[in-house]
C-alpha cells in the first residue's frame, strides 16, 4: 500500500533566541527552533541585514547549523 500524504503545516518558532553576553574571541550558539511541514529555512538578520554564515561564505566565523542554530566561532565586535 501507498503512505498516507502529510498535511502542510504553517511554520512556527518553537525555541526563540535569547540574549547572550559572550567575552570577545569566545565562541556563541544563538538557539532558533521552528517547525513546520515542509520544514522552514531559518535565516538571521541583524539590523535588518541578513547575516552571511560559511555557507555563502567560507571565510565566515559563522556556521548555520542543522537545527536552524547559527553558531559563532569567535566573536569578533563588541556592542559599544
């Protein structure tokens, strides 16, 4: 037999981010969940710009991983 087919559910957040006070050169996970069917991308912004990570950018100390978490290998800039 045939599977049943799986309705589409909107996306939603599930975990949302929290803020982080991380000393610079120290590395950061910032935790982003969302669910949905299909399951949803999860892009991140600061300042209204799209944040690059190493998928677009190799050179990029920022990693988006599986989970939708954007993952810091160092920080760089320090709030002022």
């Amino acid at each position: 037999g045939s599977l049943p087919e799986l309705e589409d559910m909107a996306p939603r957040i599930v975990e949302h981010p929290v803020d982080l006070l991380v000393p610079k050169g120290e590395a950061a996970t910032l935790t982003c969940k969302a669910e949905g069917r299909p399951p949803p991308a999860v892009e991140w912004y600061k300042d209204g710009e799209r944040v690059e990570t190493d998928r677009e950018d190799p050179r990029s100390h920022r990693t988006l991983l599986p989970g939708g978490a954007l993952f810091f290998l160092r920080i760089l800039h320090g709030r002022r």
